[in-house]
C-alpha cells in the first residue's frame, strides 16, 4: 500500500484507507482512483498529486 | 466545460510563444523612465510605470480584446515540456532583481523633487507587484530550483510569506469565509486589504509551524520556509542599506508596501462574493471552476502569465502558464485583471457593477454568497425571492 501526496497543500492519500466518503473503498490503488477525482482539501487534479518516498 | 479545440490538434501552436518574455521586459520600463528622465529631464518620466499599470495595459486590453487561443489536450503535453517557457520565466527573476537594485540607488543618489522621488518609488512598487505574481508562478512548481527561485522574487518585497500561505492556506480555504485572501460581498478593497494582509501573515506562520511541530521541529527551526524567505528579504535589504545607508529604507518599505497592495488588489477580484457550500458532515465542497473570477484579455493575459484564467489555476494548481485554458461557463469579470483594479479602487463603482453579477451568478439566493458578516442577513433578505 502506498501514499500519494498533494503538491499543493500537502493532503496525503492513503491506498490502505481509501476514500470511502465518495466511495472509494480503502484498499484501492492509486491507479484505480477515478481520474477526475480531485483533492478533497485543495481541489487540485489527480495529476497533482506525488508518491510519497519513505 | 467546453473548450475550443482546432480542427488538427497535433498542427497547433501557441501564437503568444514569443510574447512570453514580454513578462520579464516590462521589469526594464521603470528603469527606461529615469533614463528618459535623465535625457528629456521631464519628471513625469519617472512615473512611467505606473502610467503603464494604469493607462496603458487597460487600454491595450481593450484595444486587443480577448484570446481566443486554447490548447487542445492534445498539444498539453508538449508544451508543459517545452523548456522554453521555464527559460521564458525564469529570465524575469535576474532582469527583476537588476532592476530593483538600479531603482533604490537612483530614488537615493538623485536630486529629485518629491514628485519625482515618489514616481520612482511607485513605479518601483509596480515591479514589486508583478514580482509577486511570478513568484507566485515559480512556487507553485515542484522543482527545487524553482522553489527558491519563487523565495527569492518575493523577497525584494518582503512577501516570503506569500510562498507558504497561497499554496497551503489559499488554495484550501478558497471561497470560504474562514479564508483571508478570499474577498466578501459588500466588503471594499480598503476593508478587504488589512483584514487580507493580516491573515495571511498569522496563517503563513501557524501552517509552517504545524508542518514543523509534526515533524518533531521548532517553529524556529531553519527549515522554516517563513523564515528562510525573510532571511532573504533581510540579507537583500542589509546589503543596500549597507551601500546606500539608511536613506534606501523608506524605499525600500514604501515600494514592498504598495507592491504587496498590487498583488492584495488582484486578490480581491478573484473571488470576490463567490462561495463553496458546506457539505453534511460539515466540510466544505471541493472547489469548482464557479468559484473564482475570469478574465481573458491578451495583453493581461500575457503580462500575469495567464493568472487570470483562474478557474483552471486552481483545478490544476501545478500546471505551468503556458498550459492554462479558458472556459467559457465560468464567472467572468467585464475586463482583463488590469482594468479592474482601477474600479477596486473606487468601493462605489465596484458595488454597482459587481454586486448585480454576484446576485446573478447565485440566482438570487445569496445565502449560497460569501458575505460580510455585518451585512449578511440584510443582503440575503434584500435579494430573496417572494415565495
């Protein structure tokens, strides 16, 4: 499971948690989060967004 | 949405690829009008940009209308990869800093009138104002070297701040009333602008804080963005004071001031009495293209590095100028960003033109507005549909 992390305003999408509020069950990759979808704090696109390296 | 797209997609060129720099030689016009100064010996010269802000550049938007250039999906990729719009940009920041050093030591070494003197400030101010918005350009971009090079460009100014509270604070609390850069409905640029500044310092310093205290780190911690782009500001603003002596400093402040107000100015229209709604559980909606103010005047377009195509800056905030769209159903001011500073100058003027198209824009329920608290009820009632 990996993070993803908005380079805007630092939001961090969990793969092991998901999204479950607009239905994106925890668990889903982030390859499979629909692309229009946009971050939930910035509204930033999908492309926006970065790995997070540990 | 709908985006105009041409016929043969891979055939299609930026037609303002060339005008990009003009970005970075508007910077120079300060510096030609002490020079015209100098030959002509007309005072009047020395206000040469500010003339250009005001007079010129609203004009020219006029005259030159709209631009109805949009790149399609297709050529998106090449020209985010173009490395000559990161050179077209990256050129304003030294001819910037050349210029800024020029104008301090001339507002100082000359024997002007006042009247002279206070040109040579403003129009140095102008320069400061539109340093912000390419500061604003470089930090939304992830590379390192950008990033310091969006430090250092506000830094002239003293708008480090700026860096760390537009990407993390702005760009989360946009069109919301908890979100200080965001202007009310009733409010005037003079209530907006401290209520502005304020916010932004005190947010700017409790996001780096709470970034740092997470990591296990003081707030005084030199990774500090804060303080890192103030170390700049004091390094640069030593380092003339040293040279010039303590003359340079009212320069040096009355310039930040009003460039910092430039870049407050454009703030204010940006999102003026536009409102995400708050969902069930309390958040806000994300924020759409409805939530900000357009324009798309060429020459504007061309001088803020297409800032005004602002419903699309905030959907993809690290998308680079170049790439930016129009869109022709979102919020759209009646001129390019340059013209309608003037009328945020003048609270009357702005209320009856703006004011309709807010009402409009919500249908008439303006519960759905971002008000001024004082007046909110009052507004909401005044407007209100009979049932």
């Amino acid at each position: 499971m990996k993070k993803w992390r908005c380079l805007v305003c630092d939001y961090v999408y969990d793969e092991a948690l998901g999204w479950p509020d607009e239905g994106i069950a925890p668990g889903t990759k982030w390859a499979d989060v629909p692309a229009g979808w946009s971050c939930p704090d910035c509204g930033a696109s999908k492309g926006d967004f970065e790995l997070v390296e540990d | 949405m709908t985006i105009a797209s041409l016929p043969t997609p891979t055939a299609w060129t930026d037609n303002k690829r060339y005008l990009w720099p003009l970005g970075a030689l508007v910077m120079f016009l300060p510096l030609a009008g002490t020079i015209g100064y100098q030959l002509t010996g007309w005072t009047i010269s020395l206000w040469l940009g500010f003339f250009i802000l005001y007079g010129l550049i609203p004009m020219a938007d006029r005259l030159l209308g709209e631009d109805d250039a949009n790149p399609p999906d297709a050529a998106m990729e090449s020209l985010a990869k173009d490395s000559y719009y990161r050179w077209a940009l990256f050129i304003s920041v030294p001819v910037y800093l050349g210029m800024w050093a020029y104008m301090v030591w001339f507002a100082v070494s000359q024997t002007l009138p006042w009247y002279g003197w206070l040109g040579v400030v403003l129009s140095l101010g102008v320069g400061c104002g539109l340093a912000i918005n390419i500061g604003h350009e470089l930090g939304h971009q992830t590379s390192p070297l950008e990033r310091f090079l969006a430090k250092l460009t506000l830094a002239p100014g003293f708008y480090g701040h700026f860096y760390v509270e537009h990407n993390r604070g702005h760009h989360t609390r946009v069109a919301t009333p908890e979100d200080p850069a965001s202007s009310r409905f009733g409010e005037s640029f003079y209530e907006f602008l401290p209520r502005c500044v304020y916010g932004s310092f005190k947010s700017a310093w409790e996001i780096e804080k709470k970034r740092l205290t997470r990591e296990g780190k003081s707030v005084w911690h030199w990774s500090n963005d804060n303080l890192q782009s103030w170390a700049m500001t004091a390094l640069l603003w030593g380092a003339m004071i040293a040279w010039l002596g303590w003359i340079a400093l009212p320069v040096l402040i009355i310039a930040a001031v009003y460039g910092g107000s430039l870049l407050e100015v454009v703030n204010y229209l940006e999102h003026y009495g536009l409102m995400r709604q708050k969902r069930a559980d309390g958040g806000y909606e994300r924020c759409q293209p409805h939530h900000s103010w357009n324009s798309n005047h060429v020459v504007t377009n061309v001088l803020l590095y297409h800032l005004q195509r602002h419903s699309d800056h905030h959907a993809n905030p690290t998308r680079s100028y170049q790439t930016l769209r129009n869109f022709e159903d979102v919020p759209r001011l009646p001129s390019g960003y340059a013209a309608m500073i003037l009328l945020a100058y003048l609270p009357p003027l702005w209320f009856r033109l703006m004011d309709p198209k807010v009402v409009e824009h919500h249908g008439g329920d303006m519960r759905k507005a971002n008000i001024k608290p004082a007046i909110r009820e009052q507004v909401i009632a005044r407007y209100a549909q009979p049932a």
